[in-house]
DNA sequence: CGGCTCGGTAAGTCGTAGCTTACGGTTCGT
DNA sequence: ACGAACCGTAAGCTACGACTTACCGAGCCG
C-alpha cells in the first residue's frame, strides 16, 4: 500500500530523448539549435527538455551573444547517479540472501 | 539526427510501480495477492506489470497451488544493472574532459 | 535603424502507458 | 462435485507526456 513518492531522478532519464540530450552534452558544450539538428526532434522540443534538465540540476546555461550554451552539471549529474544507485543498493542487499538461501526454504 | 533506438531497459524500471514491484521481490518471492495488498494498485495491474519484468527477464514465476510466486531473477537483475551503467559510462567518459578543462578556464 | 538569427513560451493535438472493472480458467478444500 | 480462492486476460477509460506550429522577445550585423 505504502503510495510510494519520491523525487524520482528516473523519470528525468526515463525519456530517451532526454537521454540522447545528456549524451549529446556529455560530448560537449552545445546551443539549443544544434542539439536539434543532432535529434530526430523539433527545436522547441528540445528547449521543453532543457528545462526539465536544468530544473534537475543537470544541466546548465550561458548566453553567448544570440546563442545559449549548454553544459552537463558535474554534481547533478553525480547526484543523480547516486540516487540511482541508491535504488540498486536496497534490491541486491535483500537480493543476495535470496540467491543465498534459495535451496533451504525456511530460516 | 541519429534516430536513437534501443532495447530501452530504462522504461522497465522507468514506472515506479515496477521499481516498487522489483523492491518488493527483493525482500522476498511473493505471490500476486500479497504484491497488491503492498501496493496501491489493483492486482491485475500488478499482474500486467509482472507480465512486463517476466518479458524483460527480471522475474520468474513459479506455480505454487493455485497461487503463482515471483522471485526476482539474478541474471536478468545484473544484465539489467550493466545496461544502465552502460551509459553512465558513455556519459561520465567525455564528461571528464569538459570537467578538467572547466578548471583550466575559469580559475 | 531594419533585417536576421537564435531561443523561450503558449496553445493545442495526439499517442500511449497505466489503471480499473469484468470475465473466464485452474486448483484446492470439504 | 460444488464453491471459494487465486490469477491471467480483455476491453475500455483517463490522464499525462511528448511533439508540433505559431508567436514574440532579445541580441548581432549590414
């Protein structure tokens, strides 16, 4: 029953063209325009996404001139690493007892 | 451009009922029921859920009376977990770069 | 100053994932 | 053999997320 509710840094990455948009990042700095051309998606999509990513603490912005710049943010990205992890530490902890215990049935 | 497209283990765990499906089996087997007396959904939505970890090869299920156990499946767990490294390593790989030559720019 | 590029935002459409209710099939107990 | 418990599947609805087009502001260059 317990309604789970976290933060959930899982459906930031759960989008592949948000994926593709960190990959794309973790290449290189990149304005908007050019990050549109590399995906299969409209420029305005990719500004949508942007924002999520920035809102996460992800990514980051700077205006140079008519452009803006983006960049992957080391400690989001960290941050939401860890999170992720988290979530695997808590399955394999339990996990292994499982595959320990597997033939006897009782403890 | 590069029409992204892969097997996508991400969307698996991507819901978070699924995620709290797969915590659940990692304390230990249990039966549809007592899933959905853990969870507030509806036994056929876990039932629909545990049909996608199965196909996903997340989970086994084993006849037990008239009722059906889950257990999680190590093999599928850990291939799963590497498919998600996978790309924290493509990420954090030319991530590096970015972040040693930021230090370099700035101060 | 105009015109141009670049980018964010609004409004609206569309597809689909997730949930529920309803039904049918097995298996066990009595 | 009848009823109950347990589960999977079908059908349908609803909500939300992703995308597009259209519009507008902001900065550069002639």
């Amino acid at each position: 029953m317990a309604t789970y509710q976290e933060p959930d840094g899982w459906e930031i990455l759960g989008d592949p063209s948000r994926r593709a948009i960190v990959e794309c990042l973790a290449v290189g700095p990149r304005a908007v325009g050019e990050l549109a051309d590399e995906l299969p998606i409209s420029r305005p999509a990719v500004s949508q996404h942007l924002r999520l990513l920035k809102d996460a603490g992800l990514v980051e912005d700077e205006a140079a001139g008519t452009r803006r710049v983006y960049r992957l943010n080391p400690a989001g990205v960290a941050a939401l690493r860890d999170q992720l992890d988290m979530f695997w530490r808590r399955t394999l902890q339990g996990f292994q007892e499982i595959v320990g215990e597997e033939d006897e049935e009782k403890s």
